[in-house]
C-alpha cells in the first residue's frame, strides 16, 4: 500500500506542477504582450515627434525655396531693366 500511496502522492503533486506552469506561462505571456505593446507605443511616439520634426523642415524649405525664387525674380527684373 505505501508504494500506491506514493504514486499517487507524486501524481498529485505532478499534477499540482503542470497547473502553476500553466499560470506562469499565461503570466509570462501577459506580461510579454504588455512589453511589446509598451515598446510599440513608445516607438509609435518617437515616430510622430520625428514627423512633426520632418513637417517644420519641409515648412522651412518651402519658405526658403520661395524667398531664393523672388530674390532671383527680382534680381532678373532689375537687370533687365537696366
């Protein structure tokens, strides 16, 4: 009787094993997916400061292409009609 007794002592403690790695994998996982998604959101967030970034130096550029445009206007006007 003893040896039975401690198979199915080992059992239950086997049994016992498989349901808390069940809870610390599904623990692991949660936690992984809030890792990734915080990355995610942080990654998300630099992107947007370097578009913003992007948009303020194509506003420069356009201003600075005009201003070179009219003082190359205005140069060819005043040569022409001198």
């Amino acid at each position: 009787m003893p040896v039975y007794a401690g198979k199915v002592r080992r059992g239950y403690k086997l049994a016992r094993l498989g349901e808390d790695v069940t809870v610390y994998q599904k623990e692991m996982t949660r936690d992984e997916v809030l890792s990734r998604t915080e990355d995610l959101f942080w990654t998300l967030q630099s992107l947007s400061e370097k578009e913003k970034t992007i948009r303020s130096y194509q506003l420069m550029l356009d201003s600075l292409y005009r201003d070179v445009n009219n003082y190359s206007n205005a140069d060819w006007r005043r040569r022409t009609m001198c």
